[in-house]
C-alpha cells in the first residue's frame, strides 16, 4: 500500500506544482485520507519536487543553456552585461535570493507550526482572492524584456509566501508579476525558472539530511518516517512525468485563457477544507 500511496502523491505532485493552487496544500490534504492518514511532511514534499522541477528543467532547457551561457560569457566581459539573458541569469539570483534567507530562518516553522491546515485552508481563500484581483486588474502588458531587478526581488518575495502551504509557489509568484503588469505568459515563465535554484537547493538538501541526519539535529526519538526512500524515489518519478504535461498545457492555457477557474477552485477547495476542519472529520 506504501507504494500505491506514493503513486497517488507523486500524481497530486505531478498535477499541482505549476498550476496555482498550491501542490504542498494538496500533498497534505490528500495525505490525510489515503492509508497513511498523515500529511506525508516537508521532507517528502521537497524532495518529490526535484521530479517536478526536472520537467522545468527539461521543458525550458534551450532557455536555460543560452541564459547560463550568456550569464557566464558577462562574466569574463564576452558579452554585455545588458544583454537580456545575462541579465536574466541575474535576476533569477536575486530573485532567489529571499526564498533561502527566509527558508533557513524560519525553517523549523516551515515543517511544523506553518503545516497546520487551518493557516493552508486561510491561504488558499486568501491567496485565491489575490490572484483573481491581480488578473483582472493587472495592465498585463510588460515583456520579460522589461524586468527590472526591483521587479526581480519583489518576485523572490512573493515566492518566498510559498514557504506557507496553501499560497502556491507559482500563484503567489504570478500574482506579484500581474500585479505588477507582466503579461501572464510572461509571469509564469519568470515564475517556472525562478523556482529551479530554489526547488532543487531544497530538494537536495532534505536528500541529505535524510541521509546524513533522518532524525533531525538533537532530537531524542526517531519517529518513522511515513514513505521510505523507495516509495519517495517511486512519488519523484511520477510527479516528474504528470509535470511535463501540465507545464505544456498551462502554458498554452494562460496564453489564451484568464486564471478564473483555478481562483474559484482555490476558494471553493479552502472553503471545503474549512468545514472538514470544522466537523471534526480533519485535525489541523
């Protein structure tokens, strides 16, 4: 059942990561009604999105090799450093830069206090509202070409509320872009290459930990993980594979398309989790 479980997860990974609705939100939620009957943890949560951030990665590669190209050459003086993809290089380290500040500082919040699904149901209604109002009154007319590096640390910022499960790495992030007047194409590709420094630090980093310190620094019990490094590695694949088909057709979707339905999803799925947290049928 471990591995069913896993498959499941890795699916809700797959399907919610780049879509604004928050795939953190999802894991625990959906954690709490399969066999497990637990949210499966930060750990788990980080590590299966090193398989969703592979299908950035992989989606975006062309992009990526000629940014870190182009990055690099400005360093030694090959290149301007006004040329549009060394300076992207650059604003995806600025923009990146908040999400590790904050992510080390208020880490033993992140994966306890921040966790609990009454704050995860507040976001996802609060968060949802947000995205509706910047998508309707966002001019939704500035390229990336335009990207000034306030812009940039605003962006870190917003995906740094990521932090908190219910907010949406990419929602939040494409929220302060349309706020700000990027187009939502525009926004959500910043927002997709913005995450993979971040993601993958993440990702790692709980790899190592799990390897090196599974128990956690100066704890005296070793409570059992609930997905082994098996069943995360079988979750990792999956999300990996559902991601490179919803990375595709969001794309495609937002280019012709408003973000309505995924604010009325968020707001009607928050509304849900409110009641479910009410009636006693979930413990926050």
């Amino acid at each position: 059942m471990d591995f069913i479980n896993a498959i499941i997860l890795g699916l809700v990974q797959g399907l919610t990561e780049f879509l604004p609705v928050s795939s953190s939100a999802h894991l625990h939620i959906v954690g709490e009604f399969l066999g497990t009957g637990a949210d499966p943890g930060a750990r788990f949560t980080a590590i299966t999105q090193i398989g969703t951030e592979l299908a950035v990665v992989i989606f975006f590669w062309r992009d990526i090799v000629r940014i870190i190209g182009q990055w690099a050459k400005a360093l030694v003086g090959k290149v301007p450093r006004s040329d549009p993809d060394a300076r992207m290089g650059w604003l995806i380290i600025i923009g990146s830069l908040p999400i590790v500040i904050l992510g080390i500082l208020f880490k033993h919040q992140i994966e306890t206090t921040l966790r609990n699904l009454w704050i995860t149901a507040i976001m996802l209604i609060v968060f949802g509202v947000l995205l509706g109002i910047a998508d309707w009154v966002g001019a939704k007319n500035r390229r990336l070409k335009s990207l000034s590096y306030g812009h940039g640390v605003v962006f870190g910022f917003a995906q740094a509320l990521a932090l908190i499960p219910g907010v949406s790495r990419s929602g939040g992030t494409i929220t302060a872009g349309l706020f700000l007047g990027y187009e939502r194409r525009a926004a959500a590709r910043y927002a997709f290459l913005l995450a993979i420094p971040a993601v993958f630090g993440s990702g790692f980093y709980q790899v190592y930990n799990s390897i090196a310190d599974p128990c956690g620094a100066g704890s005296e019990s070793c409570p059992p993980e609930i997905f082994g490094p098996a069943e995360t590695l079988v979750a990792t694949v999956v999300a990996f594979a559902v991601a490179l088909l919803v990375i595709a057709f969001f794309m495609s979707y937002i280019s012709r398309h408003s973000f309505l339905p995924f604010v009325l999803y968020r707001i009607l799925l928050g509304g849900v989790l409110i009641g479910l947290l009410s009636a006693g049928a979930l413990t926050a």
